[in-house]
C-alpha cells in the first residue's frame, strides 16, 4: 500500500520535474490518448490495494458501534472515543501542561528509550551471536542458557533490574535490551553456523585475518538472518515498552496507559492503542527496509 | 596396482627442465576419522610436477582427487606425507596456491570487480599502489573478457562468467600454482569449450603451472601436458600417468582426427572404464 503510494508520487514529481525546464523552450504536448489511461490503471491499481482494508475497517467500527451500544456495555463505542478523544486523535503534538501533552510526544519519549534499549540489544546480540555461531565451545556453553533464558517474558525481568540497578530509567532500557537480544543472538548464531564452507575457504586461501574475516566475510554473508533477529527484535522491544515505561514514569506512551487505566480514561486507553501498532508497524518495516538495502545480493543468492 | 608410466605418443618426448620439481606430492596419504571409524582416502600419492606444467588428476567420483587438491591447496592436512612447493613444506593455505572452486565461490554481496580486488588488495597491499592495484585487477577481468561486466554482482550473471571472474580473481593472486577443482564441470557444453579455450590461451600466455581436476576424459586431453588417473577409493592412489605430446597452442578442431590424441583419449577412456571401472555404488553420481 505505502510501496505503490510512493512510486505514484515518485512519478508524478519526475514528470513535473521534467516539464519545468523544457519550458522555457518546447512544451510537450501529453498525449492525449494514453496519459488518462496510465493514469487511470494506476490509480485503480491504487484502489485495489487501499479499498479492502477501509471496507473491513468500517464493518468492524460498525460492528463494534452496535456491540458496545447496549446498556451493558463495558467499553467506549468509536463514536465516543471520538468524542472523549479528540484532541488526542487530531493533533498529536499539542503541549497543555506538562502531564498533558499530544501522544506524538509521548511516542517520541518511548522511541528513544526503545532506540537505546534496542541499540544495545543489536550490538551485544550480534557480538554474541558471532561467538556461539564461530566456536562449538562457546555453542555449548551457551546455547542452552539462552535457550531457558528467552522465554522469560519481559514483565519478569522488572523486579530483578529494579533491584540490580536502583533506578527506573535504566532498568526500562534494561528490560527493553533483555527481550529483544534473544533472537538477535540467536539468528547471528544460525547465519554464521550457515557460512558456506567455500566463503571460508576463499579467506582461508586469502588469509583474511580475524578483523578482515569478520568485516568482508562474517557480517556480509550471515546479515540476512541478522536483520530477520533485528526485526524481530525490535517488533520485541515495542512490545517491552509498556512494561518498562510502567517503572519509568513521566511521558512515555506506555505509561500514558498505566496511567489512564488508573484513571479510568477508557477512550484514552483505544486511541494509545491504535497508535503503538502503528508505531510498531513501521519500525518493523523500517528495519526490513533497512535490511532489503543492506542484504543486497546476498539473499537472492 | 601402480603400472608404470606409459607415454603413448611416439614422437620425440617433450624437453622438461633438468633440476628439482617446482611441486613435489611426496607418500602423500590421507585418512578420516569419524569417532571409531577411520577410512583411508588416499594412499602414498607421489607427484612431481614442473614449473610451467598444465597436469590434469582424473578418476571416478569419490576417488579422493578433491581430496589431494585441497591437500595441495592446505585446505586440508595430510596423515602422512608432504606436498613441496619449491622445496619448502606447504600445510596451510595461501594465495601461492590459488584455487578455481567448482562453484565458483565468489561473493555475492560484492561486485565483480570488488570480488577481485579483495584478492588483489590482500596480497599486494604492500606491493602495490591504489592505482596499481585498480590497474591489475582490471588488467586480470580483461585478461579472462570479464572487464565489461565489473560492476556487476554474480547473481546477475551467468555460470561461465562467474567461473570467469573465478579464475580472473585466482590467477590475480599471482599464484606460484594455479589449483582449478572441476572448473568447467557445472557449465553447459558449449560455454565449457568456450571457457576451456579461454583457459588454454591464458596457460600459454603466462605459463603458469596448473593442477586441474577433472571427469572429462576430453577435457583433459585437450589441455593437459600430463594425465593423472586414479584408482577408485578406498586408499585410491595414482594408477597410471598419462603424457600428452601434443604441441601448444592447441585447435579443438584440428585435433579430432589427430593420431595422438586419439590414442591418448583411448588411454584414458580404457583405463576408467575396462581396467577401474567405477564401483556400482558410486556409479550414480
């Protein structure tokens, strides 16, 4: 849906592009026989993709309008969380007060926290993934305690970084860090496993030394399993983010959360919501992307 | 099981130069163990080879000659025996012995040309200039028609360029001997001629000493100066070596209906398939 979105305004600004400076000499005529049928075709291809989803969306706000309109009812109804949250949904950078702030901001506050935690998590994981991937020893020593370890989930983890750190802030990041390393670790570890003995051989024939070994041959042919244990990790850590930001306080969108379900701002509570899967949804496809471009060649292979 | 050495041709036997082999394979045996299980792969090879010499190792599949290749390349260690290159003992690999893997083996997130220069850039980095080095390695790509295609990734194109672009990459290391293991054996028939050709005309230009493995009986007549056979495995060794007296450069064509290699052909063709027929469990490859 984006994809398509963007190469339709990716064409049309090449078109203008060219245009303006054939102006001042020769202006082309558009044909006028095939332009509105190009147009045409892709604009209907357009629709096929963004039509269905709004269709399903409708029938489900309906669906729910209808449910949660009985005298019964436990939650909001679309409508009035419309009505409860607008200022919410309109405008997600307004500042009123230093508890009452748009959620953009709030989603900014936990962006960075997940950028740190998930930063650390990259960095370590990928370290050592390389390790249990390059030695049998480390493998076996390893393996099975990560294996115990990444089924931990992440609310777990907060007592304990509470009393290891003393502090809320690093022990958000540190619940952050700690959910998403695993399948970092663990698909570094399977890509390098799966290093072809012939990328080996060439090195071995070059006498690549550890460095070069890991730059030109470790990192290049294993990083099509490291951003799947990338994207993974960071669709884990979004997920983390409620819980750590429960210990934190402040502003974050997690907390915003804990906070409105203690005060009872149900509406609130759908709108926060909404916008974590959106949030969520485009880091996982910027990480994807990321990894598109940075596994050129090597995935196809 | 070792016959003695049969030159075939009739003519005057070619000039060697006199002195030491430049490779020496001396009581080479190699044998694996899996927990209580050791089989013996290779058996006492003994090889001497001159500098300058294209010899090709020929034999049934599972006969061990990748086995010796990557032996020779220090790829893999010997049980028992030595591999002498210019007289000093070889046990590790390097780029003196440059290997043209079957297949291929070039790096896919890299272009062409990055696939060489990787090569150049590690074994002259103290040798050579930038410029120098962007000069060889353009210089090795033209050398095997590949310079057009530099910035392209192997998989964008086709088997025969990408064992092109193996060979460019090997013979840029400069080696002391050119190790090829089965080069040509996943291309199609037509662009296996066209790369054997290539590969001819590069021997003859650089002289430069070849190790090659093949199943082509053809293959190896057309480019070798001697044939190696190998006796089937377990404890394979060298059955027979064949000498192919046939002068440089050499035409496919005019070779069809040539006496020598004719001979030469049925040499080989009645050593694996009357006198080491391969065994019926390897016989489906």
């Amino acid at each position: 849906m984006t994809r398509s979105a963007a190469t339709i305004a990716r064409i049309e600004t090449k078109e203008n592009g060219a245009i303006h400076p054939a102006s001042a000499a020769v202006v082309p005529f558009p044909d006028p026989t095939r332009e509105p049928g190009r147009l045409l075709a892709m604009s209907r291809e357009a629709g096929a993709i963004v039509v269905p989803p709004l269709i399903v969306l409708t029938l489900i706000l309906l669906v729910w309008q209808i449910a949660a309109s009985g005298p019964k009812a436990t939650l909001p109804t679309p409508l009035r969380i419309w009505q409860d949250a607008k200022d919410l949904i309109v405008d997600p950078f307004f500042v009123i007060g230093p508890q009452d702030i748009g959620l953009g901001w709030r989603v900014l506050t936990s962006l960075q926290r997940v950028a740190i935690g998930f930063g650390l998590a990259a960095v370590v994981g990928v370290a050592l993934g390389a390790l249990v991937g390059q030695s049998l020893w480390a493998m076996r020593g390893l393996d099975p305690i990560f294996q115990v370890l990444r089924t931990v989930p992440p609310l777990a983890w907060l007592p304990i970084s509470l009393a290891a750190f003393r502090d809320s802030a690093p022990s958000a990041i540190f619940v952050i860090f700690i959910t998403a390393i695993w399948p970092v670790i663990i698909n570094t570890a399977v890509g390098i496993r799966n290093i072809p003995q012939d990328y080996r051989n060439v090195a071995r024939i070059l006498r690549l030394n550890q460095a070069e070994y890991f730059w030109r041959i470790m990192v290049p042919a294993a990083a099509p399993y490291i951003f799947t244990g990338l994207r993974i990790g960071i669709g884990l850590s979004w997920l983390a983010i409620v819980a750590a930001e429960m210990l934190t306080g402040g502003v974050g969108i997690g907390f915003f959360i804990w906070d409105a379900w203690n005060s009872s701002r149900l509406s609130d509570i759908v709108v926060a919501l909404v916008y974590i899967g959106v949030i969520g949804f485009v880091l996982d496809r910027l990480v994807a992307l990321v990894g598109h471009f940075a596994t050129r060649g090597v995935a196809a292979a | 099981m070792i016959a003695p050495v049969a030159p075939v041709s009739h003519t005057t036997p070619r000039a060697k130069p006199a002195g030491r082999p430049f490779l020496q394979i001396d009581g080479v045996s190699k044998s694996f163990v899996r927990g209580s299980m050791v089989s013996e792969v290779l058996s006492r090879i003994d090889l001497r080879i001159d500098q300058g010499e294209y010899v090709a190792i020929i034999g049934h599949s599972g006969c061990g000659k990748s086995t010796l290749l990557n032996i020779v390349a220090g790829l893999l260690e010997v049980t028992s025996g030595a591999v002498l290159l210019e007289d000093k003992e070889v046990n590790a690999p390097g780029p003196d012995r440059a290997v043209v893997f079957q297949n291929h083996s070039l790096l896919p997130w890299l272009t062409v040309y990055d696939n060489v220069r990787l090569a150049v850039d590690k074994v002259f980095s103290g040798a050579k200039s930038r410029k120098e080095r962007h000069a060889w390695t353009m210089h090795n790509l033209e050398l095997v028609q590949m310079a057009h295609a530099k910035d392209k990734r192997p998989m964008e194109i086709s088997g025969g360029m990408k064992q092109r672009v193996g060979i460019a990459r090997a013979l840029a290391m400069e080696p002391k001997v050119l190790l090829l293991d089965e080069p040509f054996g996943a291309l199609d028939a037509l662009t296996r001629a066209h790369l054997q050709d290539s590969v001819m005309a590069i021997h003859q230009k650089l002289k430069n000493t070849v190790l090659m493995i093949t199943h082509d009986v053809d293959e190896a007549v057309l480019l070798s100066d001697r044939i190696v056979m190998m006796t089937n495995g377990p404890a394979a060794t060298i059955g027979e070596v064949l000498e192919v007296d046939l002068r440089r450069p050499r035409k496919r064509l005019e070779l069809v209906d040539n006496a020598t290699y004719i001979h030469a052909r049925a040499g080989v063709l009645e050593f694996l398939y009357a006198r080491h027929k391969a065994p019926t469990l390897q016989a489906a490859e």
